[in-house]
C-alpha cells in the first residue's frame, strides 16, 4: 500500500481529497473520469456524488473528447483552484522545511 500524500495527511483521506490531490499533482494533463476514479482511487458511484459540484463551481472542465469519454483537467484560471495549488505547495515545502531542519541540527 501506498503511504498517503501529505496533503492527504493534513486535509484528511476523503474521496473528494483524493481527487483534488491526483488532479493537482498531474495537472498538467487531462483525464476520462473512469482515469480520475481509478488513479484516485475513488469509486466510480462516489466520484459521480461530487463530480458535478466540482464542474459547476468551475473547479474542473472538460478539455476535449477522446471517442466517447470526455476527458477533464483542473480548471488553472480559477482562482479558488489557484489557492489549492499554492496550499498542496506549502504543505509540501513545510514538511520538507521541518526535514531539512531536523538534518541540519
């Protein structure tokens, strides 16, 4: 088993975390949503519970068709998501922050 991302660690392990965490850290890519359940392992029925909340709210969109799935990315010009990226980022640098210190001492 995989250890859980430390924005996992701090936020919590929830389904809609998970898929936060999976789409800020490949956010340069698009993804079909069967991608995003699987990669963030989060099961297809929960994604679809919250999925249309995080397009509504513009968190997500839809980049392009690929045969019949469409496929989907982090909507970067939002300025919420923005704020998720730099939080993932800050989380990241404090626990390589307190490692370095721990070293250093």
């Amino acid at each position: 088993m995989i250890d859980k991302s430390l924005f996992l660690q701090v936020l919590g392990n929830s389904p809609l975390n998970r898929v936060l965490d999976f789409l800020i850290v490949f956010k340069d890519f698009d993804y079909s949503l069967t991608d995003i359940s699987e990669n963030a392992n989060v099961a297809w029925s929960t994604l679809h519970l919250f999925w249309n909340d995080l397009e509504r709210h513009h968190l997500v969109h839809q980049t392009r068709t690929v045969g019949k799935a469409k496929m989907y990315k982090l909507n970067n010009t939002n300025p919420v998501v923005k704020q998720l990226i730099k939080v993932h980022y800050l989380i990241a640098k404090e626990y390589a922050d307190k490692k370095l210190r721990k070293i250093m001492v």
